[in-house]
C-alpha cells in the first residue's frame, strides 16, 4: 500500500474534521486488504452520535475522494474509538450464531437491513463455516443478508 496515499487520506480527514471543529489526529496503519485510518482526540466521540452517522459520513466522503486513487482490491476504512473494529467483531458473532441457528432449526436467518460494507464483514464470517451459506436479497444499497445451512 502506497505510504503517499495513506498520508494523503490521513490529511484529508485532519482537515475535514478540524473544520467540523474536532481537531483530530488521523492515523494510518495498514491491513489485509488496504488500510485502516484511525481519528483521536478530544471530541471524538461526536463521530459515534446516532450508531456513528457522521463516521460513516466521513467513510464515504474518503471513498468518493479517493475513489481513483485506490485499486479494486483496496480497502480503506475510517475508525474512531474502535467503533468500526467493534461493530465488525459483534456482526462476525452474530452471523456465527445464525449459522448454528440455521443449522439447528433447519430455518434460513435474516440479518439486515445491512450496508454493503456490513454484509461483506457477515458474507466473509460465514464463508469461513463449513456447511453454511448466505445471500444478500433486497434492492437499493440497504439489503438484508439471508444465512442459510448447507
């Protein structure tokens, strides 16, 4: 991953964030698939308000920017106070009880409505299952993810 880009968004968000009037540290560290961009400081917590509205806010505004800058196969994702990294852990969970839920019942779960980003965490949570299945059904970028035994 280009250390240049990944200062380049780091910068952005500092300057976006400190126009918001948060002024906020950003830091870089890379992943499996991209990187991840980490906010710190004081008011941070002003990015968490409504199940993290404006983080998800500020996520899309860094893949509209960047968006030719970046390769298919790269991700970059913008945390604040490990909420993202949290909720990823909690989805992950919830899909590997659905799946014994399914397979217990017989009965395909439903999980969602799910932005893509959510059901990319839940669909690779349960590819790691043996025996177990998902699919996202519905329209618009807001699906729900149904997790079926196999």
């Amino acid at each position: 991953m280009s250390t240049e880009l990944k200062t380049q968004v780091a910068a952005f968000l500092e300057d976006l964030t400190k126009a918001m009037g948060l002024p906020l540290a950003a830091v870089a560290t890379d992943t499996d698939d991209g990187f991840r961009v980490d906010l710190e400081g004081e008011g941070a917590e002003t990015l968490l308000w409504q199940r993290g509205e404006p983080l998800r806010a500020l996520q899309h505004l860094v893949s509209t920017a960047f968006r030719r800058q970046l390769a298919d196969d790269v991700r970059v994702l913008v945390d604040c106070q490990h909420f993202r990294r949290d909720k990823d852990v909690e989805l992950k969970q919830l899909a590997r009880f659905l799946v014994d839920k399914a397979r217990t019942s017989g009965v395909p779960q439903e999980i969602g409505p799910l932005n893509a980003y959510e059901r990319r965490i839940v669909h690779l949570a349960v590819a790691e299952l043996p025996g177990a299945s998902s699919e996202s059904i519905g329209d618009a970028s807001v699906k729900t993810v149904v997790i079926s035994a196999s």
